[in-house]
C-alpha cells in the first residue's frame, strides 16, 4: 500500500511540472502577444526590435534544461542540437545566439532588468513583474 502511495505521489509531482512555457518579456513592451513566428523570428535574429524601437534581447535556458527542449521543438520544431548547429552556422557570419539562464527565477530576474529582453519558463512558474506575451504547450 506504501509503495501505491509513492508511485502515484511521484506521478503526480511528475506531471505537476509537466506544464507548458510561458513566454515572458518587460511590462514596458508595446506588445501585449507574440505569434510562434514571429518568436522563430526573434530567436533567430531576424526580428531585432519591438514596435517601440526597443531592441530585443532573447534569452535561452541551458541546452540540457526540458524547458529549453519544449521550447525548441514547439517554435521551431527542431531539437536543442540542432538549434546549437543553426548558431555554430551563424558565428561564421558575426551572429551571437540568445544568451543562456540556467533557471526560470534567472530568466524573469533578466527580463525584468533588461529593456527589450524574451525569455521563457515553466508553466508551473507564477511571474511577477513580467508580462506573458504567449503560452505553449
């Protein structure tokens, strides 16, 4: 009976962190949504500022980190390896990739203290003094 407990409280706080990402940026942002195009766009270097001129500043979690893969392949449908390949292509052309926070308070610490920044997190996360411009699964 004690092992039935365990596995489905295990099962439970398993799924608990199963949720999906919320992409989050300043409260000073004109924006108040973003396509999954339009966020390729921007973490591909191909979108560089928002609709008040404010450069944009994305940033990732660690490649090995489960937000970064859902982020991944839900906006570009590639792996985190296969991203890593994109910007080793981009380097050879002066191309600098998103820089990389290693957990979801780190990300909001660095949206909220720099203009223009996109970051992602858990679903599971309760932001503050963030703006979400958009849900994934």
């Amino acid at each position: 009976m004690r092992a039935l407990f365990v596995f489905f409280g295990v099962l439970w706080a398993s799924t608990g962190q199963a949720g999906g990402l919320l992409v989050v940026t300043s409260t000073k942002i004109p924006e108040g949504k973003i396509s999954v195009e339009e966020l390729a766009d921007v973490y591909t270097l191909k979108k560089n500022f928002w609709a008040d001129q404010t450069p944009v500043v994305p940033v990732n979690r660690e490649v090995s980190s489960k937000e970064r893969e859902k982020f991944s392949e839900a906006v570009f449908n590639f792996s985190p390896q296969e991203l890593s390949e994109y910007w080793n292509r981009l380097r050879f052309q002066g191309k600098l990739p998103p820089l990389v926070q290693t957990s979801d308070q780190a990300v909001l610490r660095f949206v909220r203290s720099i203009p223009g920044a996109v970051g992602y997190i858990n679903s599971t996360q309760v932001p503050e003094g963030v703006k979400v411009l958009l849900k994934l699964p």
